[in-house]
C-alpha cells in the first residue's frame, strides 16, 4: 500500500466499515483531508483513509492515477485499464488491513479518482458496495449498471475542468439501466468539494438505502 496514504481515524475496536477516498490529478491525500475528517466524524465505527495515487506528476507534490498528456477518449479506456490493477491493490490491501469485506466498503473520488472508483464499480466483482463520485466521470458510459453497488454522483453545475454533464449523463444511463444511483447537480459550485457538497456525501451515505437491500426484503 502507498505509504503516502493518510488514514484519518481508525476506531479502537473493530472496524464496521471502510471508507477510501481518492484525490484527482495533480493532488495528494491531504487535499481531500477536510472531507475525510467530516465522515470520520459521520462514522466513528469505521476507518477512513485517504489513498495517495501512485504516479507522481509535474506539479510539486502532485500524483496521478494515470497519465492524461496526450489522452484521448480512446486511449483514457486503456491508461484507465493499465492503472486499475494497483488501483484495486489498494482497495484489497487496506481491507485486508482492516479485515472487512467488499460489503462494508466505501470509496469517495474526486475528478480523476471518481473515474477510477466509478470504473472499479464495473468489474465483474466490484471492490465495493458503495462508491461515490465527485466531479469526475465514467471513461465511457456504462453498457450495463453495476448489480451490487450503489453509485452516488456529485457535482457542481459550474465546474469548468469536468463538466457536469458527464454526471448527468451518467445517472440518466444507470437508471435506464436498472442501477442503483443517485445524483446531485450543486448550481453554483465549480470543480471542488463545499460544505454543501461534503455534508450531502454524508447524507447519501447514511440515508440511502441499497436497492439491493429493499429487493432482499420483499
């Protein structure tokens, strides 16, 4: 595991869940401490960590989880593909680490860490049973929804480095497709994270019930 990685508060006792979020390009884990610290806050039972990308980049102190010089839609499938591996080294490290399973796992992207935490939820076995996405996007919209997680995207209406659009795109696809998923379009936020924002992570995470959990039921 990338020993750059913070983990921002890990219970005494046993964990109930795992939370693991991942910064966009050209950060680091602490720039996504502030929302790291509120779920701490939201859930005492779990551990959260912030999960440092692999590739350093040119900007001081900034890592990627693939390389975007030259990319284009085509080729953003491949590099995509090309990081997942590591990518999901990291998720099955740190629940190993934690001893939960996919199950009582969720993982918070932001910009190029949604794109890799929202294509992880595409795999035939999804690390997690929740992902949310903040100002990112798929690589290319999904042939079919994900069975067993919950996709909860975010996203500022004003963002002029990932436009919204993708967001809106996509939750209109997974639901046509019979996925479980939320969207929220924030009117005047740009390409970042406000208390608004953070505060309806916590929400979508705490309230919302998995379509699965409801079919399980009936």
């Amino acid at each position: 595991m990338n020993p750059r990685s913070i983990v921002v508060h890990k219970p005494e006792t046993r964990s109930s869940q795992l939370i693991l979020l991942f910064h966009g390009l050209g950060a680091n884990a602490q720039d996504l401490l502030p929302l790291a610290q509120r779920l701490a806050q939201a859930f005492p039972d779990g551990t959260v960590v912030s999960v440092s990308a692999p590739q350093p980049t040119g900007y001081p102190g900034g890592y990627q989880w693939f390389d975007i010089d030259g990319i284009t839609e085509a080729s953003r499938v491949e590099r995509i593909a090309a990081a997942m591996p590591g990518f999901l080294g990291e998720i099955r490290g740190w629940q190993q680490t934690v001893d939960v399973t996919e199950a009582a796992t969720a993982l918070v992207g932001f910009s190029q860490g949604t794109t890799m935490a929202l294509e992880s939820s595409m795999l035939p076995s999804s690390p997690a049973a929740r992902v949310v996405g903040i100002a990112g996007r798929f690589a290319c919209l999904p042939e079919t929804a994900p069975s067993k997680t919950t996709i909860h995207l975010l996203h500022g209406e004003e963002d002029a480095v990932v436009p919204c659009r993708h967001t809106i795109d996509a939750a209109r696809r997974l639901l046509e497709l019979g996925g479980d998923a939320t969207s929220d379009i924030f009117p005047l936020a740009g390409h970042g994270i406000d208390d608004q924002m953070a505060e309806r992570v916590v929400t979508r995470l705490k309230s919302h019930v998995p379509r699965r959990l409801w079919d399980e039921v009936r």
